[in-house]
C-alpha cells in the first residue's frame, strides 16, 4: 500500500510500509491464551514488547481495505507499530489512521497526511475547522 511522505526530512514519521491486518477472533481468544498457559505467562510479555509479533498474534493479513481494521506500519529503523483504521462515513466516507500523531487519509490509491494550508489566517482556519473535517464548512473550501 502507497503511503504519502509527511515530511522526508523527520526520519521520525518516514512510513516504509503498510501492511493491511484484519482482526482474528481464533487468534485472539483461542490461541492466544493457549500460548499464554503453555509459556507460564511468558508469551504476553514478549509480545507486548514486540509489535510484529503482536501483528502475528491477534491479527490475519489481508489485501482489502475493507475488510483492513489494523494497519502494520513499519517506519525508518525497524520501527514497527500497529494502529487503528478508523472509518467515517459521516458526509464523504473517510479511511484515516494516525502514526506518531499525524493523520493519514486515504485519497485514490493511496494515503495522505492530513495537511492544513498554513497561509490561511487564523480566523478563517478556526470559522473552516472549528466543527470538524466533514462539516458543511470545511466541505466547502
């Protein structure tokens, strides 16, 4: 999946890849605390620490968006993280998942971040904004 840079120079938020999760029931109540009992308690440990393997424990892959409720975002450094995908269907259907407190939408093929226009003055931000992205105001600019 195609991810939009938010800014080349921070290494902090470069996005390497995405990888589509979708939640597993049997994974997470079945076999989950399986491992847990055989492991005396080890295996949670393990893999709270490591978000691949969290990735691995609690969710199935998957190449729909659709059926995607976990997005795997592998960052500058091995960074790994598992996020939320949140969907608004209020007004215009938005995908959105935030990573390191920047907002991603998904426009077309691909994932954006969620940018303001800066050189709009302060008053004009605030009237646009100040009730959301899918409010009748921000829908309009």
């Amino acid at each position: 999946m195609e991810v939009k840079q938010f800014d080349e120079k921070e290494e902090a938020t470069i996005i390497d890849t995405l990888t589509m999760l979708e939640f597993s029931y049997a994974k997470t109540y079945l076999q989950f605390p399986l491992y847990c009992v055989l492991s005396v308690f080890i295996y949670p440990v393990i893999v709270y620490w490591k978000s691949g393997l969290q990735a691995t424990a609690f969710y199935v892959k998957t190449n729909e968006l659709e059926r995607a409720t976990h997005l795997l975002v592998e960052g500058k450094d091995a960074n790994k993280e598992v996020v939320q995908i949140v969907r608004q269907t209020s007004g215009d259907a938005m995908v959105l998942f935030e990573y390191r407190f920047i907002r991603f939408n998904f426009v077309g093929t691909r994932f954006e971040p969620v940018q303001f226009d800066c050189e709009l003055p302060f008053n004009q931000l605030r009237r646009q904004y100040a009730r959301g992205f899918d409010s009748p105001e921000a829908r309009a600019e």
